[in-house]
C-alpha cells in the first residue's frame, strides 16, 4: 500500500465528517462546533500531508 493513501483521511474527514459535527452546540473554543471541527482538519490535513511528504520515497534525496 502506497504512503499517498494517507492523504485520503483527511478528504474523508471533510466531506464524511461535517454530516456529523453540524452542530452549532456544543461552543468548543468560542466557536460554533462545526467551525471548531473544519478548523481542526485543516490543521489535521497539514499534519497528515507533511507525514506523506516526509514518509514519501520521491522525497528523499541522493547523495
């Protein structure tokens, strides 16, 4: 299985995940909770593509 795949976590987070926190109780950091849960995959989707970018063979250098 290819790295690349983890980038698929965070699309699903997205598009599959928003049915679920559309919300706008609970308050979660000032925020409406479906705000605060796009907020937090944006920070996940860096999290997970700088792991396929760091775990990816096309990245690495030759000395």
């Amino acid at each position: 299985m290819s790295i690349r795949v983890l980038a698929l976590i965070p699309i699903l987070c997205i598009f599959v995940g928003v049915a679920f926190a559309n919300r706008t109780y609970p308050i979660v950091l000032g925020m409406p909770f479906l705000f605060f849960y796009m907020v937090a995959c944006i920070v996940f989707t860096s999290i997970v593509m700088a792991i396929v970018y760091a775990l990816d063979p096309a990245n690495r250098r030759e000395e």
